[in-house]
C-alpha cells in the first residue's frame, strides 16, 4: 500500500500540529510568522453554505513556521489550550531566548524553567542549547547544581545557569 500523498523524507508520513484556536485563528498564525524567520500563512480556508459554520466565517488556516507545517482551526472555545502540550524552541544562545521570550509571552503569562504562554494560550519552551549541556553533565553534582538553577528561573538565563555550576 502506498500513501504517497502527506510523505516526507525517509517514506515517513508528515505530521502537522493541528491548534483548536477560538475564532483567531489566522490572527494567531500572522503573530506567530512574524516572530519566526522563513515562515508564512499559506491558506485561509472558509465555510461555504455546506457548514458546519457560517458561510464566509475562518474554518482553518495553514502556515508554515521555519518550515514546519501547522494547522490552525477555528473550532471555538470548546478546548482551550493546557500546558500539557507544548512547543520547544531550542535556541543558540541567550540572544536568541531573549527574543523568542519577549515575542511570545507579549499578552501572555510566563510559567516556570524556561516556559509560557502566549496571548492565545498555547505553551512553548524556550530553552538554550546550553541547558541541556549543563543537565546532562556526566558530572552529577554539575548537573543537579544547573537543574536547580533552572528550577529557581522563569526565563532561563544561560549566565545564572554557568554561575550555579561554577560556584561548586
């Protein structure tokens, strides 16, 4: 059998995130490709007169941030958004966790250990590469003197993580 269709790289099949937005759907994608590079809203879809919504009203729209394919569907305000799915963000350095931090949590709330949502509810981490360096040292005592750092951090800020460390 053969699903040519939805076939990535490796014959694996494509798997696109599919986000249940309240009627903001396309406001949400046009923020979120603005914050990340080589990204765009491919289509608007819209209901016709065959429903379920009003025709003319957002039913979906598709975009792509940095390559990856995400939906976003128009669902209403039956599942709202949990932490209990989120999206990483591994960035390079401290610069670039500053600006994925600001854009993101700009209207939303910060959490904890490197994570927040943003003004639509939806969580993401944004982790420095340099974390998970420092937690999975070999050495035990490096590793749980960054972990607890971390755990002390909303932002994760990388030179706080290098001082933990150092000061054992």
């Amino acid at each position: 059998m053969s699903f040519a269709r939805g076939v990535g790289h490796n014959g694996m099949p494509n798997i696109t995130p599919s986000l249940w937005f309240d009627g903001v759907a396309v406001e949400a994608a046009e923020f979120y490709v603005s914050i990340f590079p080589n990204s765009s809203v491919e289509t608007v879809e819209r209901f016709t007169d065959a429903g379920p919504g009003k025709p003319g009203d957002v039913a979906y729209v598709t975009f792509r941030l940095d390559g990856t394919r995400f939906i976003g569907i128009d669902g209403g305000p039956q599942f709202p958004f949990t932490e209990a799915v989120s999206f990483e963000v591994l960035c390079a350095d401290q610069e670039e966790v500053d600006y994925y931090w600001s854009a993101l949590v700009e209207g939303g709330r910060e959490s904890q250990c490197g994570w927040l949502s943003d003004r639509y509810g939806l969580a993401w981490q944004i982790v420095p590469t340099r974390l998970y360096d420092l937690i999975e040292d070999d050495d035990p005592a490096r590793a749980a003197a960054a972990s607890a750092a971390m755990l002390g951090m909303r932002k994760i800020v990388v030179a706080d993580l290098e001082a933990a460390v150092a000061n054992l």
